[in-house]
C-alpha cells in the first residue's frame, strides 16, 4: 500500500465499524500507518487492524475510553512506539440517543457531550505536542447535520457538535503556527449500522428529502476526511465540510 500518506501516521478514533472503519481502510490503502481505535469492543477493532494488516498495509488496535486522558495518552505512546510518530488525528468518537428534552436527565447530557466534545479536546491535548516535531499535522474531527438544521430529541447530541466545531475553528488559529490545521466534516444521513440506542433516523432529515435521492456511502465521508489531511487540503483550516446530499446548503 502506497499513496499520499506513505510515511505518515494516523490515529482514528471509534474506528471498529461504519465510518471509523473506513476512514482506517482508506488511509492505510493510501500508505498510512493507522491506530485504529475503540472504547470497549476489541473484536470490532481487531477486525479493522486485521483487514489492513492482511492487505499488505500497518496497523495497531488500541482500546481507549477517550474521555480519559490516562487511557489515550497511552494508547497514543502506543502508537508512537509503533510507528515511529504522528501526523494525523481523526476524533470519530461519539454517542447519538434520540431522548425529548424535557425526559432528557443531566447525566446523559454529559455522557453524550463527554464523548464528542470532551474527547476532542482530550485526544488533541494528548496527539499535538508530538505533531509538532513532525512539522505539523491534521486534526479532522466528524460533526453532523443535526446542529446545523435544528433536530428534535437530540439537543445534546446538536450542543456536542456544534461546540466541536468551535474547537476545532479556535484550534485552527492557535496551531496555524506548527503548521497544523484543524477541520471538521458534517455528514448528513448515511448509510450505516446504526446502533440500538442511536434510534431511528432524524424525521426531519428524512421529512425534508434528499436532493441528490440517496445516503451517502461511508467511503463517500471518508474521501472529505482525507482530502482534508492531505496535500490538497494543506491550505485549508477552521473550516466545516458538508457532505449531505444537499440537505444543508452553506
């Protein structure tokens, strides 16, 4: 496996399945060294290393609660151990649960934010200061369209994401000077394995249609996360990346 990440190394978050897994593919079938990260399901995530192992490119399974920042600067000093370095992270992490606002307790107002946007914060905390000898780097992190237009029985999954993408604009200007961008892309509805707390899909994303007439592809959000952290996506940064079909028009 040989491309535009040859030689560098990436670390992608909730990467067992669905568009975790394969933006893990996608990098390693395009050179890279991937961590390929999950919280608790090592088989999922022994799955994706096994994949890009058995074809040919390198990969490592690191478990991690990315909440806890004990947990991932280990599983980052396990992939500089590794591979040498790291170059680029991709925060995929997250939680969906559709729950009214007013059944919706504080607890799982925090869990649902503690995952996407505390975990960012964590994960960056722990992967810049070794992005930073290497010239720079690439943070992507995975938003939504849920924030951006609106979505009933998911307000703390809209705050965790909309608070993400003011991240990753204030981080942008912060490490500008190492050469370091930071981006997010909002995927509107795709097609994935969704899992049993996450409900059924937004109605109002399904009531408004979709212009182009289908979901996207996982590889289809995986080709915006790389465009952002490679060459072509060198002179882009703070920005937010919208792949919805045209459900959402900036």
């Amino acid at each position: 496996m040989s491309g535009p990440f040859t030689g560098k190394v990436v670390l992608v978050t909730g990467a067992g399945r669905n568009i975790g897994k394969a933006i893990a593919l996608d990098f390693a079938r395009e050179g890279a060294s991937v961590i390929v990260n999950g919280r608790a399901d090592r088989g999922l995530v022994d799955g994706t290393v096994a994949e890009i192992n058995l074809a040919g490119g390198q990969a490592i399974g690191a478990l991690a609660d990315v909440t806890k920042p004990d947990e991932v600067a280990r599983m980052v000093d396990a992939g500089i151990a590794a591979f040498g370095g790291l170059d680029i992270v991709v925060s995929n992490a997250g939680l969906r649960r559709q729950t009214a606002f007013l059944d919706m307790s504080f607890s799982e107002w925090r869990e649902i934010l503690s995952v996407a946007l505390d975990g960012a914060f964590v994960l960056a905390k722990a992967a810049v200061p070794h992005m930073i000898p290497r010239g720079g780097g690439a943070l992507v992190s995975l938003s939504g369209i849920s924030t951006h237009l609106g979505t009933p029985n998911r307000c703390h999954v809209s705050a965790s994401k909309s608070g993400l993408e003011g991240l990753m604009r204030a981080l942008a200007i912060e490490l500008a000077p190492h050469r370091i961008t930071a981006n997010c892309v909002a995927p509107g509805a795709v097609d994935t394995v969704r899992g049993a707390t996450a409900g059924v899909a937004p109605s109002n994303i399904v009531e408004r249609g979709i212009p182009l007439g289908r979901r996207a592809s996982v590889t289809e959000i995986s080709a915006a996360v790389r465009f952002l952290a490679g060459p072509d996506g060198g002179y882009i940064t703070g920005q937010v990346l919208h792949v919805n079909g045209g459900v959402y028009l900036t």
